[in-house]
C-alpha cells in the first residue's frame, strides 16, 4: 500500500515537472516570437527612413529624376559609391554633405566641398537647419527634403 502510494506521488511529481515544462518553453517561444515582430518592424522602419529626398533633377541620371529615397539619421551625400546617396555628377566632390537628423530638425552640412552645398539657392557655410520642402543642391543634382 505504501509503495503505490509513492509511486503515485512520484508519478503525480513526474506530471507536475513535465507541466512546468511545457509552461517554460511556451513562454519563452511566446517571448521569442514577440522579439522577433519587434525587431522585424524597427528592420521595416529603417528600410522605409524617417525622412526622404526626391530627386528633383539630375542631368546625368543617377540618382535618376523622380526617385524617392530614403534616408536615415545620418545620410552622406556625394560621388563616392559608399555614400549613402550616391551622386553622379563631376561637380559634386567624393562626400560632399552631410545629412543629420537631431532631436527634431534635420541638418545639412557641407563637407568642405570645392563647388559647395547649396539650399534652396544659398551656398551654406555651416550646418543649416533644413525644412520639409527644402531644396538641396550638389552640383547640377537638385533634391527636395520631404517627410
């Protein structure tokens, strides 16, 4: 009589353990999956940028005229393949601006260029504080700062 008991308790023990198992590894698949919708929207939100340029003219193509791109917090500009908007133009030095994004303004900075950086027509000396609907221009490159 005594030992079914305690192979009942031991069974009942064996139950209980296999439960709080289960109950562990669902809470953590439910967490994994819910990291993995968080991080998959923040992927989302990068790909589309918190901001966008449209190119407003290009006589050499590239970037080609009408495009929307995207842009992040930081986003250089210039003839150099590795920047992140790549301008095909002779006039336009190899990283010639700087695009930044802080607290709640974007900045535009001239990267010491030899034509300069101009905004909406002005040649800027120092970092400007740019508006949606701003026209930057690099070159013969014209591109509008849109939300």
């Amino acid at each position: 009589m005594t030992n079914d008991i305690l192979r009942i308790l031991l069974l009942a023990l064996q139950f209980g353990f296999l439960a709080l198992l289960v109950g562990l590894l669902w809470n953590f698949s439910r967490t994994l999956r819910s990291d993995l919708g968080a991080a998959s929207a923040a992927e989302a939100t990068t790909r589309e940028g918190i901001g966008r340029l449209i190119v407003v003219e290009s006589p050499a193509g590239e970037p080609p005229e009408g495009r929307t791109l995207a842009i992040g917090p930081i986003t250089s500009l210039g003839r150099n393949v590795n920047a992140t908007v790549y301008v095909e133009d002779d006039f336009v030095s190899a990283q010639q601006a700087l695009l930044t994004f802080r607290g709640h303004a974007w900045y535009l900075e001239d990267q010491g260029s030899t034509n300069g950086t101009w905004v909406n027509g002005h040649r800027i000396e120092r970092p400007v504080a740019l508006s949606f609907g701003d026209e930057i221009s690099l070159g013969k490159v014209r591109l509008r700062l849109e939300r």
